[in-house]
C-alpha cells in the first residue's frame, strides 16, 4: 500500500466554492435537467461507461485513536464512525469523477499533454515490456481508464503519518490493459481518520480519489522520476472537473448525471458505518452509531 502525501493541492481559488452561473442560465439548466432526471441508473451507466468502478462497500478499520493520545470522546467517536454525511460525499465525489472521466475534455488534454507521463515499475506483458523510468502510452492510460471495472472498498482507518489518503497497489498490468477489467477484484482506498471528507473541496478530493485509483490500476510514484502515472493525471483531471463543478463545462449534463452513484448504492447511505472495536470484528457491518455508543456507556 502507498501513503500519498502531498496529493491534495489545497490552492483551489476560491470562485470554486461560488455559483457561476447566471440566475437566467442556472433557470434553463434545472429545466433541463429536470427533463432527464428520470434516466435509470443503467441509461446513465451507458451514457458514461469509462471508470465503471464498483463500491463494494464503505468500512472503519483499526479505529482507534492512535494518532493522539489525549483525543477527545469526540474524536474517538469520529474515528470509529463512517457517517452517512461523509459516505454521501465521497458517493457525491464519485459522480464528478466518473463523469469528467467521461469527457472528450478530459480525454484531449491527457492525450494531448506537452510533456511525459513516466512508469516508475517495470513490467512486461502482451503489448511487450517497459523499462524504469519510460514514458507511458497515454492512449493506454486512457484504455484502462476507460475498461477499468473491480470491486473498490472506501475504508477509513487509524494513521497519524498526516497522509491523505493510500490506495493498495494493484498487479502492474500496463502491458496487459485488458486485465483492468476483472470484476472478481477487490481493493481499497483508505482515508485516515482525522480527515473529515465533508471539510475537502470536492475536486480536491475527487482527484485525491482518481490517484489512489492509479495505484489500484498498478502505478507507482517515487522521488527520482518526474511526472508519475499518479501524480500526472492529477492536473489533467483537477482542470477538467474544477470546470465541471463550477458549471462552466457541460452543465446540463452533469445536473442530468448527479446522484448516479447516491442511487446506487443507497444501501450505504442508511446508516453510519461504524468499527466495534479498536480491532473491527466486522468492518461491513452497519449500525447506528447513537445507539451503539449509547448502549456502549461511550456517550449520553
Ligand atoms: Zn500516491
């Protein structure tokens, strides 16, 4: 697994966080929204097949509070508790991934880069074998972009490494794209506990999410290259999606697509996700986390 520490770029100007649009504008796009929000969960999977990624579940794992010894009750209780607050937002987060994913936009500018994005593992497969330091295909990077399909797990758990977030490393199958396609896979992303998604910028986090994605893709970062596969995309996508988010870049669109990922997966938005102990017995389990502190003693 890879600690990522510097992926989020907290520099975002602020317009970010303001309507762009025109109160006339903004008028035509709900009207225009509304006409398409009764597409299916499977029109919309259609109308953005690229980065078709399965939430196999949200869980808390090895919970406990390590990072500071004199954590508050309500810390502790943060930490061992996924809210449906949080979950919402990540599930919200992975709809303007997977839709800027989707966009010729996104696709013209990482094709289309002036400089190189590089491999940091050597590997070999069908399409022949790379050495340390090559630059990558990008159309090939797009491929598995747009094939990728597993199992994804979003855990948050214990670390005071001050990380934002670490995602498994997948087999390096750069030489063998089609393999990214394996819906029996399962991997994670992790969130350590002390970062309360709700606080992120949603691109921030959205591109905090599509690095650890390319580490669950089998790409690497290290010191020495510049320009990793991880690191590369970043840019690429925060410019795409900051566009998508302010509304400057096919709006209706996206108003249309927004929910995509609430919807299907709402089981999860049931309830908090909770860790029973320091060391979870079952990091899937969902419980109401008033009731269990309470019956805990841990809360009034
Ligand atoms: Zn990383």
């Amino acid at each position: 697994m890879l600690w990522c520490y510097c992926v989020e770029h907290r520099h975002l100007p602020d317009r970010g966080l303001r309507p762009r649009i025109s109160t006339f504008g903004k008028g035509i796009i709900m009207l225009a929204a509304k006409n398409n929000y009764n597409a299916s969960i499977e029109e919309k999977s259609k109308l953005y097949p690229y980065f078709d990624i399965k939430l196999d579940s949200f869980c808390v794992q090895d919970a406990d509070y390590r990072g500071d010894a004199d954590a508050t009750a309500e810390q502790q209780l943060q930490a061992r508790t996924f809210t449906v607050e949080e979950k919402r937002y990540i599930l919200q987060t992975m709809d303007l991934v997977r839709f800027t994913l989707n966009s010729p936009e996104f696709y013209d500018r990482l094709t289309n880069l002036s400089h190189t994005l590089n491999l940091t593992r050597t590997g070999s497969g069908e399409l022949g074998s790379n050495y340390y330091g090559q630059a990558a295909d990008l159309d090939r990077i797009m491929d598995m972009i747009k094939i990728g399909h597993y199992g994804l797990i979003i855990r948050k758990m214990a670390d005071s490494s001050g990380a934002i977030a670490r995602g498994d490393l997948g087999p390096f199958i750069y030489h063998d794209p089609i393999k990214i396609y394996n819906p029996d896979r399962r991997t994670r992303i992790h969130f350590p506990n002390h970062v309360k998604q709700t606080s992120r910028h949603q691109v921030n986090l959205g591109s905090t999410i599509l690095h650890e994605s390319m580490h669950n893709f089998g790409f690497t970062h290290d010191n020495t290259v510049p320009n990793s596969i991880p690191y590369g995309v970043q840019p690429v996508f925060e410019a795409v999606a900051r566009q998508i988010y302010n509304g400057e870049l096919r709006a209706q669109e996206y108003e249309a697509f927004k929910g995509y990922h609430e919807e299907k997966y709402s089981e999860w938005l049931l309830a908090d996700t909770l860790a029973l102990t320091a060391r979870i017995a079952s990091p899937d389990a969902q419980y109401d986390s008033h009731e269990y502190f309470e019956s805990m003693g841990m809360i009034e």
